[in-house]
C-alpha cells in the first residue's frame, strides 16, 4: 500500500507549483511579442529611467493619483480603476534600454537621443518635458566665487582633465589646496553632455571622482569645499546658499542665457515609449505638458519646455 | 521494508537532486549568458589587454577597456577588509565559545547577527556621510574617499560572518579533546588557543573564505566610499573603483548592446572567476591541510 502523507503531498504540490513558474518564464515574452500590435490596456503604468528625471515624473505622479484617485475622473470613458503609476530609477542607459525592451511602458532619458536610437521609438512616442542645465558649481566656501566666477572652456578642460591640480595653479589669489574633481559616471548622460559641450573628447582625469547619482555629486559639493563638478541646475537652485554657479566662457546659466541657447550645457528630459501609448498613458502625458505638470518641472529647478 | 516508503524515499530523493541539479544548471547557466554577452571583449580586446591594461575609457574613441586599476582596488578593498575584520573575528570566536560567562553569548550572538541583517546601503550612507567627512576633518585630506575607508567599512559588514561561522566550528569540536585537556590540567588559554584553534582550523578557514567573498562581490557600500577614481592604486588609502562599483555605476548609463556593455558583462564575468577560483583554491588547501592538530 502506498501511504503518502498530507504533508509530503503539499510539498511535492509545492515543488510543482515553483517548477511550473520556472518553466513558464521560459516560454512567457515570446508570446507576448507575437500578439501585441494593438497597445493593450494596462493595470498601472511604469517608468523608469534618469535619476534627474525621476523625481519630476514621481511629483507628478503623486499629484495626478491625488488629484483624480481613479481613471474614469480623469476622463468619464475610462473605467473606474485605481490610477497606479510606478517611477523608478536606473540611469538614462537603463530607461531607454527598458523602453526599448518593454520592461516600462515609458522610459526617461535625459541625455540627446542618437539619430540610431529615435529610429527605435518611431513607432511610438518622444516627449520632451524641458531641459537640464549642467551648472559648473562649487562650494559656497570656495573664494573661487568671488576671486575667478568666470571659468573659460579651456580652464575647465585643463581642470577636468586633471592638468591643473591645485586652485593656486588656476589662479595665484586661490588657496594651495588641491581640486577634487566630481564627475558623474562616464558614458552617462550628464557626463555626455559635458563631454559634447565642453571637453570635446579629451578624457576626463583618471583622479576625477565618479558618483553614482546627482544628488550624491551636489551633496559632495555642498561636503567639500575643494571640489567642483558639473551639477544639475536644478539642485543649484534648489540650495542656492550653498552651491555657486560659475560662469562659462563669460555666460552665466541664467534663465535667459539658457532658453536663449547661449549657454551650451544642457540636455533635453525625455519620455520615451516604444508603442503609441494607450488612452491612459496619453492622459498621464497630457497631464506632464499641462501647466501643472510643468510647473513641477519649473519648482524642482530645471528649465520647462517652451510651449 | 515498506513498498510504500520505498516509493516515497524515491520521490523524496528525486525532488532533492532534481533541486540540486536546478541550482547547478542555474549557475552554469548564468556563467554561459556572461561568457556569451562579454564574448566580443575576450575575442576583439583580448584577455590579456583586458586584464592588465591599464586605461578605462569606454566611450572614448578609440575606446579602451582595461581593468587592472579595478582588479587591484577589488583585491586592496576586500583583502584589507579582512586583515581588519579577522583578527577581531577570530578574537570574538574564541571569547565567545571559550571565556565568555554564560549569558553572555546569548546576549551577543542576536545582536552580532543583526549586523548581517542591516542592508549595505545603510552602511554605505554611513560611510559617505561620517566616515569620509571624518577623514576629511581629522586628517585634513581634500578628499575622504578612500580604498581604506571602503575596507573599514566592509570588515564591520562582514564581521559577522566570520564570528558566527568561527564560534561555531570551535564549539562542533568533540567534547573528548576538551576533557582530555581538563583532565591534564592544562589552561583556559591554552586549551583555547593551542588544541581548540587548531582543531577548528579548517572552520575557520571557510569562515574567512565566505567572508572574502562577500567583501569582494558587495557593491553598494564600496560604491558610496571608494570614491571611483580610475587610476590605478598604489596604497591602501589611494582612491580606487572596485570591480562590483564600476559596473554598478556604468551599467545603467551604457548602451545594451555596445561595447561598453559588453565589458561591464567581461569584468563581471572576471568578478565571478575571481570568487568561484577564491573558493577552490581554498577547498584545496582545506583539505590539504586536514586537522591541525600536531601527532607525536
């Protein structure tokens, strides 16, 4: 006779049970990718993406699940869901890797898109939110503020690159401390737009820190008083105490200078979808180019786009 | 015997292998995905240029992938981490399971393991906001990242391991040796560190192996103190970018796909060979050097 007891069936229920959910991963996107032509319907909606663009999204996120709690107040033809909207961050790299690969249904980059890398979202969907400027800051302490607060480009090369270590070398009334050099990681999108705008190829000092986020390399700034580094606008205005803006090549990154084009580092905030986005995505987009959207953008710092 | 538990002794046996062989072909599985994605580094860069150059410069054109400077800030990092953490490990261990009264390790064991429990980050944050600001002030440095700070911080991380696997090894030890050396009136200390510790030996080996490790492969404490320089480190207190960091860091800004991509996948794939050949080389030593207690 066979005597099985209670216990060990529910074990052996169990292991089936994981066994069929490691299998089924297998087999599950292929299916996906052979029946979704028509943008589906989704329960929430994900974006994922730049550290710079993520607090915006999430703002705004948190704003329109407030304002409207379910869809069908936001538009009478939706139906009566929850509104859910996930934000998470990863990089520029990673949202446009997981908007290309489906993981989100939006993917946020702040960087200038390739023309190899438009060519994927064709289909889809670009929206520019604004842009972000890249302040050339230092610390409040610093008397490089009052001393020298304009740096030209071939200065912040010789900087950046490492050829020039000390604040005295780059100007006599400076201290004889050595310059900390903070960077963002490289190939990153902020360090793109500083390499494009301002070292034009010339490799950024093997010394030079790399910190993994924005808000780490502003915090390093507001820390140290020998360091500088290339900062979102955006963090400048929001402790504008304790780091100082320079300015570049004599052109301060003043509003007028930024929306003019005359002060050249910045990048575009972007939401990225490989498909057309479905009716609810659509509002949630309206909603980011709606002025409250942009006024999110505007009070976290960044530069709104022109409408 | 019972037909019946013949039949479940088999179903039982076959879901353990089974399990077993899962988990292996998921190793080796993850082991072959890395192989393939960084495949175009092994064959375009080359494993020697790759290993000993000496210029990181993914995105530059040409670019140029060496890891030398993030090998040898791994190897600083979790190395001093242990020159750190084992002696106060070891020492814990032997307090522990020898000298300490008895409510003692009762008292300290939970809080040692909840050392294990807090997430790397916090310790990381820690480190960014109070050590390095701390090195800054005290020894007036420009700059308080260091490769040394990263150590510092990994030996409390992995303190714990190397305790709680130490102690227990010195207490699987059979209660015969200890009797014996009661009976020949031996002392506390010397029972301690003269028939406990080499009996344990190979425990405690393993300890400090799980402990490497770990201090080799964690990414987010080293990421926030090293201070991701890449230049290549001549001391303990140069700044330096670990292997597990530069990827941390450069993965999510680089295209899938390029190059770049294709590196970060090679150093981890260096990162995992350097862990797996730790753990081997080990295991052979291990059992090599067998029990250490010395035969008359």
């Amino acid at each position: 006779m066979i005597v099985v007891r209670g216990k060990t069936w529910l074990s052996i229920l169990l292991i089936s049970v994981l066994a069929l959910c490691l299998l089924s991963g297998c087999a599950g996107d292929k299916q996906g990718s052979e029946t979704t032509p028509v943008p589906t319907e989704k329960a929430s909606i994900k974006i994922g993406g730049s550290s710079t663009l993520a607090p915006i999204i999430a703002k705004c996120a948190d704003n329109f699940t407030e304002e409207f709690k379910t869809w069908n107040k936001v538009d009478s033809s939706l139906p009566d869901e929850p509104i859910v909207i996930f934000v998470s961050t990863g990089g520029s790299g990673f949202g446009l890797k997981s908007a290309v690969d489906g993981t989100f249904d939006f993917g946020m980059v702040t960087k200038d898109l390739k023309d190899e890398e438009k060519a994927q979202f064709a289909n889809g969907s670009i929206t520019q939110l604004g842009s972000d400027v890249l302040d050339i800051g230092v610390n409040a302490a610093n008397p490089i503020a009052k001393v020298k607060p304009n740096l030209t480009t071939e200065e912040l090369v010789a900087i950046f690159s490492g050829k020039v270590k000390t604040w005295k070398e780059l100007d006599p009334a400076l201290p004889d401390r050595p310059i900390v050099v903070a960077v963002r990681d490289l190939g990153g999108g902020a360090s793109e737009v500083f390499d494009k705008a301002i070292m034009k190829g010339t490799p950024i000092s093997p010394e030079a820190l790399q910190i993994p986020s924005m808000g780490a390399l502003g915090g390093k700034i507001m820390d140290n008083a020998d360091t500088i580094g290339y900062v979102s606008s955006g963090l400048v205005n929001q402790n504008p105490d304790k780091i100082i803006p320079l300015s570049v090549d004599g052109i301060a990154p003043t509003l007028e200078n930024i929306n003019s084009g005359k002060y050249k580092i910045g990048r575009p905030l972007l939401l990225l979808s490989k498909e057309k986005p479905d009716a609810k995505q659509q509002k949630f987009l309206d909603y980011l180019q709606s002025d409250k959207g942009l006024k999110v953008v505007e009070d976290l710092g960044y530069i709104p786009v022109a409408r | 015997m019972n037909p019946g538990l013949e039949l479940k002794e088999k179903i039982i046996s076959t879901i353990f292998i089974s399990a077993a062989v899962l988990s292996s072909l998921l190793l080796l599985g993850m082991l072959l995905f890395i192989l393939r994605e960084s495949w175009p580094i092994w064959s375009q860069v080359g494993a020697m240029d790759f290993l000993s150059g000496t210029a990181w410069r993914p995105v530059s054109t040409p670019p140029q992938f060496g890891i030398a400077p993030m090998l040898i800030s791994t190897m600083w990092v979790a190395g001093g981490a242990l020159l750190i953490a084992a002696p106060l490990g070891f020492g814990c261990a032997i307090f522990l399971a020898e000298f300490a009264p008895a409510p003692l390790p009762a008292m300290l064991r939970p809080v040692l393991n909840m050392l294990t429990g807090i997430p790397s980050v916090v310790y990381g944050f820690l480190g960014a906001a109070v050590l390095i600001k701390f090195f800054e002030l005290r020894f007036d440095l420009a700059s308080g990242e260091s490769l040394f700070a990263a150590s510092l911080i990994l030996a409390i991380m992995i303190l714990p391991f190397i305790t709680s696997n130490s102690e227990a090894a010195l207490r699987s030890v059979a209660p015969e040796y200890r009797q014996a050396g009661m009976a020949l009136g031996v002392s506390r200390e010397y029972m301690a560190l003269r028939v406990l510790v080499p009996l344990a030996r190979r425990g405690m080996m393993g300890a400090l192996v799980l402990a490497f490790g770990r201090a080799m492969g964690e990414t987010m404490a080293v990421l926030m103190v090293a201070g991701n320089t890449l230049m290549l480190p001549f001391s303990w207190f140069n700044k330096g970018e670990p292997l597990p960091a530069l990827i941390a860091l450069e993965l999510g800004s680089s295209i899938p796909g390029s190059i770049h991509y294709q590196a970060l996948f090679a150093a981890g794939l260096v990162l995992i060979v350097m862990v797996i050949a730790v753990n081997f080389g080990v295991n052979i030593l291990l059992r090599r050097l067998k029990s250490g207690v010395k035969q008359f």
